[in-house]
C-alpha cells in the first residue's frame, strides 16, 4: 500500500492511452480527485471508460495556457508507433514536446515522472541502465534515447522508466501496437488457435523470450515514484523473460482448452535483423532504490486482463 502525500493537482499527459489512463485511475482510486487529464480531444473514447474518475479536466495535448499549482506531472504522451518513419513528426512529439513538458515541470516545481522504452537497448541483451548499452533500433527508440539523455544533461530532478513489455486493460485501441497476449486473445477467440514466430536465434518455436509486465505492476512503480525524490532512469519489468508460449498456454489454460492449437509461422525476412529474440529488464536499479513489491506472475496477470477483456466484450 502506498500512503500518499498532500497533492493539490496532478497533471496526467497521455490520459487517454494505455498507461495514462490507468494512472489516472489508480491517482483517483487512491483518493486523489484534482487530476488534469492532457491528451488529444479525438483521443477521449466514449465516457464509460472515464466513468470512476471524479474532478477530472480534459484538456487539449497543447492547451497547457494557466496551468497553475500542478504537484507532479506523469508524462506518458506519446507517438509509440515503432513503425513510424517521419523522423520529423516522432521527435516533434517525442522529444520536442516532451522538453515542453518538462518546462511545464521546472515552472510549476513539480514532480516530474515520464515513459521512456526499453527499446534504447536495440538488441542488447543486457539491459543495465548505461550508454553502452543502449542501441536504438528506429526512430521510435531514438527519441525515447534521446529525450533520456536530455533529462540527464539537467539539473532538475526527474524520473525515466523505460517499460519493457505492458499488458494489461486499457490497451485495447493500441492497434498494431497492443501487446501479444491481448493480439493472442483476439485470435483464439477468433480461429481457436494462436499463431507464434518458428524458432529463430537458436530459440525453438514460440521460445523467443520477453520481460511481460502486467499494467498495475508499471502504475505501482509510477505511484512509488511520485513520493520519492530522485533523478535517474530506471527500468521496469519483473526481471523475468519468459517465451511467448507460456502466454500462450496461459490463455488455452483460461479458456480449459486442452487441444492447444499453436500455429507456428515463418518469420518475415525484413524483421529478421532487427528482431528482438530475448529481453529481460536488470531491475537492480529499481530494488535499490526501495521498490521492494511483488510482481504479478504472468499466470496471474494474463487471467486477471482476460477477465477484464471478456467483461468488456459482453
């Protein structure tokens, strides 16, 4: 449990994504109801998912005119499309806009907390949190490195998580981008199978493994931060990678399927080299700064996101 200090107003970019959107939930679960959410106006769905949140103000992504008294600022706006190729547009938002924020932070003398990526890493297996291994594979991860190494460049203290692999509720208009288990859960919902990548990199089929972190874990991180007073990165994942199979299997598992129908596919040849065949976060960082909680194992993750899913699709 975490015991929140007095907060006058909390300002919560990306509100109306993935992340943002449970943040926010969490703040106002938590009793704290002052709460800014900053996004795009076509960005708001429909009010039922903003239903449990009290006191909130929408606001334009750049509407940030008297913004006064904000306390901390989560920072979780972005263009996360690792597929975007308009370098211009990508560090528009993800660096230039970010600086902004910033700025909005050190004006206000707030806390400052923002989403950075363990895509820096590129296809470093070591995920230690120092230049040398960081290898940006695209534009997206680019930016994300780039804005990181501004924030460490400043005097003012903030706080970088570089998230690893997030599922969870609320990731549902992500598109191309939302997590294996919610595209896995599609499919066999669909066909009664699910379709995994052939063995690649010495990896068996469905074997590649990733650090999958359930959502509440990364906003029980976030919460941790906002009442300690660092400046660093951190990464934030369980520190397990576990193969694509078992989010597999924990899906047939869910549904007391005991055929278990896998798919295996060809890999396309343009993802090959930049195919990321194992990721695990180094959280030493994270522990040694007082962030002492359990995980959610990933048995326990995926049920409790089918849950939420099948509620939802009724």
């Amino acid at each position: 449990m975490f015991f929140i200090k007095e907060y006058n107003l909390i300002l919560v970019t990306g509100a109306a994504g993935f992340i943002g959107y449970n943040i926010a939930k969490r703040l106002n679960l938590m009793g704290i109801k002052d709460l800014i959410l900053l996004d795009d106006k076509e960005k708001f769905p429909k009010p039922k998912k903003f239903s449990n949140l009290d006191y909130v103000e929408y606001r334009h992504y750049t509407d940030l005119v008297n913004l006064k008294n904000i306390k901390c600022i989560f920072h979780e706006g972005a263009c996360s499309d690792t597929l975007e190729y308009n370098k211009d547009y990508m560090m528009g938002i993800n660096y230039e806009y970010s600086k902004e924020i910033f700025s909005l932070a050190k004006v206000c003398k707030s806390k400052f907390i923002y989403a950075s990526s363990a895509s820096v890493y590129g296809l470093n297996e070591n995920s230690q949190e120092i230049s040398d291994n960081e290898s940006p594979l695209n534009i997206y991860a680019e930016s994300k490195l780039l804005f990181d190494k501004y924030i460490m460049s400043q005097e003012y203290p903030a706080v970088g998580l570089r998230y690893f692999n997030v599922y969870g509720r609320g990731e549902e208009n992500k598109g191309k981008m939302a997590s294996m288990a919610y595209k896995m859960n599609l499919e066999y919902l669909e066909s009664k199978r699910i379709s995994l990548f052939k063995g690649t990199g010495g990896y068996g089929d469905g074997e590649q493994k990733r650090d999958f972190i359930y959502i509440d874990d990364v906003v029980s991180i976030n919460m941790f931060f906002m009442q300690e007073s660092l400046h660093d990165i951190y990464n934030v994942g369980t520190g397990n990678a576990e193969p694509f199979n078992e989010i597999a299997n924990n899906i047939f598992k869910y549904y007391k399927d005991k055929d278990r129908n896998f798919n295996y596919i060809e890999m396309p040849e343009y993802l090959v080299p930049k195919y990321q065949n194992f990721t695990e976060a180094n959280i030493l960082k994270l522990k040694s700064a007082g962030y002492s909680y359990d995980f959610f194992s990933l048995e326990e993750g995926v049920k409790n996101y089918l849950n939420d899913l099948n509620t939802s699709f009724a």
